[in-house]
C-alpha cells in the first residue's frame, strides 16, 4: 500500500471516530452492567475478552515485524510498550477477573474486534513501513520522554484500578458496590483515565498519526462508557 492510500484511510478512520462520538453518546452498549439478552446471542464473557482483544496484538505484531523498515531501539520500545498492554487485556486480564457465569452480547465483541483488527493494522503498518524511521536521539525527545511518562503512568493507574475493582468483585459476588480507595476517592472510572492517559502518551511519545487515530479512538470508546 503507497503511503498515500495510507494516510487516506487514516484520515477516513478519524472520521468514522467523530462521527461516532455523537452515536454512542446516545447508546448505552449492552456490556458490564448494561449486559442484555436482547442484543442477539451470548457468549462467554471471559471467551468474549479474549477474541476482542487478541486481533490487535497479532495484527500489530504481524505487520510491524513484517514491514520493511530497520528495527531501532526507539521503535523496539514502541513495540513492547504495544505489545506489553494488549498481551496484559489479552491473555493475562481475561483469566484474573471473576466472571466464569457472566455473558456478552456477540455482537460487542464482533464489533470491538473489527476495531482491533483496523487499530492493530494501522499502527504496525505505520511503524513497520510507512514510518521514516526513528534515529536513536528520538530517546532525548521531550515528545519521547513527556510520553512515555505518561504511558507508564497511564498503565500504571489502569492495572491498579483493576486490582481494586477485581478484589471489589470477588467480595460482593452478590452484586455491585463501590469501590473505593485510589483514584476512585476522586474520580468514578480512573481504569478508564488510566487507558486514555496510556494512548495519549503513546501518540505522544511516537508522534505517530496511526497513533494519534487510536489515542482518538480511545477517548470515543471511554469518555462515551463513562458518563
């Protein structure tokens, strides 16, 4: 694909984005809590974690390897930074949370892996080919540094707030409560903030317009969940 098509996509997926911030906004998607049977057939929602989040993994990975651009150590820290966050939602997450009887909708994760498989292509393509590349004084970079501070922080803030709500569900299996302690003393979903913070660092620390869409992206998904 010529860069050219590239950023075309890349500009029509930013706009799909806007376009569905007003849509979901309006809808209140029918998982978590919100979970109904009338979205059409239920899967397992551990099963459901784990097609939804998967594709993106491998689609980075596969096109990111794949591409014909030099490995650097810049771009080795993107990719474990990538890689390091889906593998956590992908195999780790799943299998720590305590919902061996709950269901979702198979029509949530059909959609959410359509956008992992989009996100997950438009990043490691962009990394693997389309990028000019990322000499080794990109490490000096205030873009590099001020965003992987907030990467880290970001994933940092995200794994403990699901540490809090993990142990919330495996002490009231009877229903919900809230939970309290960390960033929720303050704010109601800082497992969101703590996502939003990690892709906005990303797009920071690479200065990447594939990653500029998913930080984009992000907040459609979360801000619209949170409210």
């Amino acid at each position: 694909m010529s860069s050219e098509n590239f950023y075309l996509l890349l500009k029509i997926w930013i706009a799909i984005a806007l376009i569905m911030l007003p849509v979901l906004l309006s809808v209140t998607a029918p998982y978590g809590r919100h979970s109904r049977r009338d979205w059409g057939p239920m899967i397992p929602n551990r099963l459901g974690w784990i097609m939804m989040e998967l594709p993106s993994l491998i689609m980075f990975i596969s096109f990111f390897l794949l591409g014909p651009n030099q490995m650097s150590i810049p771009l080795l820290i993107f990719f474990i930074a990538y890689t390091t966050h889906y593998t956590h939602r992908s195999i780790i997450f799943p299998f720590r949370t305590h919902t061996s009887r709950k269901l979702m909708p198979l029509i949530i994760a059909v959609f959410a892996i359509f956008f992992n498989l989009i996100n997950g292509f438009f990043n490691g393509y962009f990394f693997g080919k389309i990028s000019s590349g990322y000499p080794i004084e990109w490490l000096y970079d205030i873009r590099f540094i001020l965003g992987m501070i907030l990467f880290i922080a970001g994933m940092a803030i995200n794994i403990k707030s699901d540490n809090v709500l993990l142990a919330l569900r495996e002490s009231s299996k009877n229903g919900y409560a809230i939970p309290k302690g960390g960033l929720f003393n303050y704010i109601s979903c800082p497992n969101f903030f703590g996502e939003i913070l990690e892709w906005t660092g990303f797009a920071i620390m690479t200065w990447s317009p594939a990653a500029l869409a998913f930080a984009l992206w992000t907040y459609v998904n979360l801000i619209t969940r949170a409210r």
